[in-house]
C-alpha cells in the first residue's frame, strides 16, 4: 500500500547557493544565512543549506546544536532573527498569513512529544485537519483515515482515545495524521525520544516503509544513527548552530572527515 | 456635591477603614487559632476547628451580620456597638476562609523540617513557633492579600443594618441629591484606592518576610519570566506566528 | 433563648419562595459568569493591547469594588439613564458581571495549563485560528476549569443574599420581611442560616463528585 503525496505540478527550478543553474534536480526547501538566538545564546549562526524535492535528509548532533530549531521555523512555530527560508520557491518570514497558510499545507510534522489532541478520538485526530483545512467532506476524510492507520497498523483503534494507546501507537497515529494532510514534506522531530525501548524499532520500521514506498520528502532530527543511515539521502552533522560537515551517509557514517563528526559518532555509537 | 456631602463621605470612608482594621486583625487572630488547630495531634481539636470552619465558611456572610444584630442580643440579652457587631460577624466568617490559608501553608512545609523540630527535641509548641510559621507565613502572604480585598468589599455589608460606612454614606448622598451616578462611581474609586493601596502593603510585606527566611524573590521571578519566554513562541499571539 | 416552632412553621412557606428566587439568581448568575469570564479570557489574549489594557483594568476595578455598592449603582443608575429593569434581572446580571472576572481568571489558568505541543500540533495541522480555540484548546481548557467554576457557584450562592439590598425577596428578604411583620427574628434568621450552610454543603459534595468522574 502505497501513500500518495500532492504532486506539484510545475516545481520551480532554482540556481544552486553559488549561482550556477541547479543540476536536474529541483530544490524544495532553502535556508540562507538563517541565524536564531534565544537570549544571549545563539542557536542558529549564518546556517545556509536546502533540500531537494523527494530527498531524505537527516540531521544529526549534540542536544542543543539547533536542529530541532530549523524544523520549528519550517513549521513556522518560531521565527529566525536573521535571513531567509523558502519552501518550494516561496519565501517565509515575513509572509501574508495566506502565503503561510499555503506552505504550511505542503508541510507535515511529528512530534516528539506526538501531540496528539487527548479531546478526540483517533480517528477525529487524524480527519480533522483535512475536513476543516482542506475541505474534504468526513466520508472520504475517514476513508482516508482508515487507509492510513492500516499503513501504520492501528486500524482497529479508530475509536480510542490516545491516552488509552501506548507512546508507540500515539507516535503512529500521529504520523497518520501528518500524512492525512497529504504534505510534500514530513517534518520528523525526534520522534522516538520519548518512547519506551521497545516500541522504538515498530516507530522506526514504519519511517522506513514510508521512506522507502513514497516519494515524500524528509527531514528528520534523530539520535538513532542506525536509522539515519537506512533512510538518508544526505546526513548533516550540526554543532552550535553550524553545519560541521555534510555527505552521503556512507560517508558520514564511514569517513567522516572532521574531527568533531568522529567525535560524536564514536560517543553515541 | 457639596463639601457637607463630601464630609459624609469622608466619615464614611473613616468608618469602613476602622471597620476594616477590626475584623482584619479578629480575622488573623481566628484564622491562626483555627488553622493551627487543624493540625493538632488530638483528633477531637481537629474536629472542632474542622467544624467551625465549614459552618462558617458554609453560611453568608450578610445572613451572618443579620444574626448577629438581631438573633444574638434578644437570645444572650445583650446588645453590641454596630462597629462590634460587624467586627465579630465579619472577623468570624472571614477567620474561616483565612484558617484554611494556613492550614494549607502549614501542610506545605517540607516534613523534613518537622522532623529536624523533633531530633532537636523541640516541644511542639516550640517546633509550630520556631520552624514551622515562619516557614508557612510568607507563603501565605498572597493568599492573605487577597482575603484581604475581599474582607474590604465585604465590610459594605453592614451599610445595610444601617452602619455608617463608605456604602452607606454613597446612599445617603443620593437620597440628599436624588442623582445616582456621581456619587456611585466615587464610592466605588475609593473602595478601588482602598484595594489598590493594601494590595502594594501586602506585596512590600510578603517581599520582607520571603527576605527573612532566605527566599530570593528576584531569583523566582526571573526563573519564571524564563519559563514564560520559553512558551509564549506559541500561542500567545492566538496560535502560531502567521 | 426561647424557641417557637410556630414561627418556624409560619416562615416555611415564605422560605421556600425565598429559596427559589436564590436558586433562579444563582442558575442565572453562573451562566451569565460562565459566559462573561470566557469573553473576557479570551480578550485577555488577543495581540492589541488597547484590547487587552482597557479589559484588565475594568475587569480589576470590578473584581476589587464592593458587590453591594455594583448593585446599587446598576439598580439606581440604569433607570436615570433610560434602562428599567426589574430588581432580579438586575441583581443577576450584576451578580454575573461581579463573578466573570473571577472566572476570566480560572480560564486563563485552564488555557495556559494546555500543553505548548498543542497549539504546536494545531499550527502544524494548519487549523485556522477559530478551530484551534474551539476543537482543540477549548475542550481541554474547560475540562480542568470545571472544579474552579464550581468553587465560585457557592461563593455566588453565599452572595445572593445581597440582591435584598435592592429589594429582590430571595431567603434572607423573605425571612427580613417575616421578622418585621411578626417581630420574630431568630426563627427565620436561624432557618435561612441553617438553609445556607447545608446548601452550599450539598454543592461542595457534588461537586467532589464531579470533580472525581472528570479527573478519571
């Protein structure tokens, strides 16, 4: 079974960040010299990088290196200081609400924390984005929510609450209801931090499923390195707010080149 | 208004400032007693002051100010000064809200410091007088205060057994001027400046006492002005940053 | 002390008219606090503060100002003005305004008890501004308010006795006006009394109860 993510029709084709023309593959997202602070801690300093269309791209680092923070202003739940973001070829920050509005629809996110509203039930939780956001009538919103909690393997819980599931299951629906809004881009913050041990490899199997039978484009913080090399395109390693070195997995996982990326992989390894 | 009207106002305003003063120091007094009653080690004590509390926190408090004018003297055959009568009525019903302040502040402090009372085979008495209130009382404060704002809005009460107060002077202007809201309105600004000035007391004194037992007040509330700012990313502007 | 059931059996029927004017004041009372308080909550938090100045400073000027001289004014004023409405519907509204900006408080409490990850989830789900506050945050926030609402219920019960002042015959207007026609005051006076604190005993069970079934 297979998810079907809204296709955009006519991707625009940017130039790469030094100004040459982009090379056959179209980019999605794009930061430039995006600098956040929360007091007098600098959390994002001067970071430039950009995703293509339909790439995985993982974000790996100590706590508090920021990268939980890019995903935050790609959601636009927090805002950067300085620079620019743009999501398929439109700028965030500063925007109209209605430009907003209409990048946020291209974009999908779990939680670490799953957030799922503890006041419906599964099935509401999953339909009511659709229904109220893209004006889906609440049969096919259900239908839709049925397939996609049989995709992650809840179908006979359309009816609970989420504080009757366990962590693993809530982490699920909440990925359903991410999928529900059919976005370009999934948004995956730590998604198994919270989680017992051993719901962790049901949460990650179903990330790669979904990875691996799309064409969705993802971008995940995650500290389950394991994971990160299944599913990667390309592996960015952070460190205070940088961006230390960037490659393809088997190159970060393999022969990292900086000595801070060595580092961190051999302590949590 | 007239400046003879204006005097009214002011024998009134003198009035419900006494009034206040009375029944708040009856209601502290009360408030302690019984707080610290119902935490006494006799179960007997506990009930009693249990028992007061609700019967007076149960009843209202101008039903209670109607007893007592009218119900105590016929039935013990003797008569109080209005200004006493409202004192006791109010002293009493708000002593009961006030003992559950402390009775919950005393519950609040740490065991372990009960506990360190006994190993230093302090009395009772000695362990409530040294360890115990002085940790409990600041912690109180706020509570208090606020007690305190609801005691002055409920001393207008006895305006309507025919004390002189702020409340009934406002009503004795209007019937002087036959025209209602003027006279009102001051009488409800100096209930308010009444209010506002005993909030600030209350707020100097709490700050006092916090610096007594080693509380850094500024250290709280700059810890609680960084919880806020971790939070208000969201929400604060009615959801989200568009 | 001398006690004369008679008097007793005499105020029975004018007590139970008088409990029913207290009970009709406080039913009408709440939901008119209940009502208010959440405007004003929700004022509270829109982004313009010369929204939200002007509604803090009125809504502290209430809270800290006698009820008592709040009914006078409304109950003397409003008729100067071209407003006539009877001593009830008066009172009530004065005695839901007077509550409202304690209840404003108990919902901002239960708002910001909501946890930040649901605004968050609301956001990320693109939800508009109105669903959020009605599917989402809402919901939990009433939920957590119920015990805090209940607790003001009986402090309205305890202050209904006030709306006498304006000449509304709840309990302690019947039982006033008993005392004056027959010259009997304990009787009713002790009745009314009694009447109250086994009342708002009543409510403060009920609402434990309450309190129990929502916290499950």
């Amino acid at each position: 079974m297979s998810v079907d993510t809204a296709k955009n029709p006519e991707p625009p084709t940017n130039p790469g960040p030094d100004g040459s023309p982009g090379s056959g593959t179209t980019e999605l997202i794009r930061l430039e010299n995006v600098t956040k602070r929360f007091g007098d801690h600098t959390v994002l300093d001067g970071l430039d990088f950009s995703v293509d269309t339909g790439k995985h791209v993982t974000l790996i680092g100590p706590s508090g290196s920021g990268k939980t923070t890019i995903l935050r202003m790609l959601m636009t739940l927090t805002r950067p200081d300085e620079g620019t973001i743009t999501v398929d070829g439109e700028r965030l920050f500063p925007a109209p609400p209605k430009q907003v509005r209409e990048i946020r629809k291209k974009i999908g996110m779990v939680f670490q924390q799953f957030n799922l509203f503890p006041n419906m039930t599964v099935l509401r939780n999953i339909t009511e984005a659709p229904v109220t956001v893209l004006g889906m009538s609440r049969d096919e919103a259900e239908a839709r929510a049925r397939e996609l909690l049989e995709l992650v393997g809840l179908a006979d819980k359309c009816d609970a609450r989420p504080s009757q599931l366990s962590g693993g299951q809530q982490q699920r629906v909440a990925i359903a209801r991410a999928l529900a809004m059919r976005p370009q881009v999934l948004l995956l913050d730590e998604v198994t931090s919270a989680l017992d041990p051993e719901l962790v490899a049901g949460v990650l199997d179903l990330l790669r499923d979904i990875a691996r039978s799309t064409d969705i484009t993802m971008l995940c913080v995650t500290h389950e390195m394991g994971f990160a090399r299944d599913i990667s395109d390309q592996v960015l390693m952070f460190d205070s707010g940088r961006v230390v070195e960037a490659g393809s997995p088997e190159k970060i996982f393999g022969d990292p080149e900086q000595e801070r990326t060595r580092e961190f992989l051999g302590a949590v390894l | 208004m007239t400046k003879g009207l204006w005097e009214l106002v002011l024998q009134g305003v003198w009035t419900t400032v006494q009034l206040l003063v009375l029944s708040a120091l009856l209601a502290t007094a009360v408030s302690f007693v019984v707080g610290v009653a119902r935490t006494h080690r006799l179960w007997i004590v506990r009930f009693v002051a249990g028992f007061y509390t609700e019967v007076f926190r149960g009843t209202s408090a101008l039903v209670m100010i109607f007893w007592v004018f009218f119900v105590l003297p016929p039935a013990f055959g003797w008569q109080l000064v209005p200004m006493w009568a409202g004192t006791l009525a109010l002293g009493l019903t708000y002593g009961a809200y006030g003992s559950e302040i402390v009775r919950g502040a005393l519950n609040a402090v740490d065991p372990a410091q009960r506990e360190g009372g006994i190993a230093l085979s302090f009395t009772p008495w000695q362990r409530m007088r040294l360890i115990m209130l002085p940790q409990a009382v600041p912690e109180m404060i706020p509570s208090f205060c606020n007690l305190l704002i609801e005691l002055l809005k409920g001393t207008a009460l006895v305006s309507v057994m025919g004390m002189g107060d702020l409340a009934f002077s406002g009503n004795l202007v209007r019937l002087a001027l036959q025209e209602s809201a003027e006279i009102y309105t001051y009488v409800l600004l100096i209930y308010f400046v009444i209010a506002f000035a005993l909030t600030r007391l209350m707020r100097g004194l709490e700050k006092r006492l916090k610096r007594g037992v080693g509380k850094d007040l500024l250290n709280e509330a700059g810890a609680r002005e960084a919880k806020r700012a971790e939070t208000t990313g969201v929400g604060a502007a009615g959801g989200g940053v568009a | 002390m001398k006690w004369d059931w008679g008097a007793v059996r005499d105020f029975m029927p004018h007590f139970w008219d008088g409990l029913l004017v207290t009970l009709q004041a406080l039913a009408l009372g709440s939901l008119i606090s209940f009502a208010l308080g959440l405007v004003w909550a929700l004022l509270m938090r829109t982004p313009s503060r010369w929204v939200r100045w002007p509604v803090g400073a009125v809504t502290e000027f209430v809270r800290d100002t006698p009820l008592l001289v709040q009914l006078f004014f409304l109950f003397y004023v409003l008729p100067e003005w071209g407003l006539t409405f009877s001593a009830l519907t008066t009172g009530v509204f004065a005695i839901g305004l007077h509550y409202s900006t304690y209840t404003m408080q108990v919902y901002r409490a239960g708002i910001e008890a909501v946890p930040a990850g649901q605004w968050e989830a609301a956001t990320a789900l693109n939800l508009p501004w109105r669903r959020t506050w009605t599917a989402v945050i809402l919901p939990q926030a009433v939920r957590r308010v119920v015990p805090a609402l209940g607790n003001y219920v009986i402090s309205m019960l305890k202050d209904t006795p006030l709306l006498m002042a304006i000449t509304v015959l709840e309990m302690l207007g019947q039982a006033r006006l008993f005392s004056q026609q027959h010259f009997q005051f304990t009787e009713p006076l002790t009745v009314i009394g009694v009447a109250f604190i086994l009342v708002s005993y009543l409510a403060s069970l009920l609402l434990r109860a309450l309190e129990r079934r929502l916290v499950r």
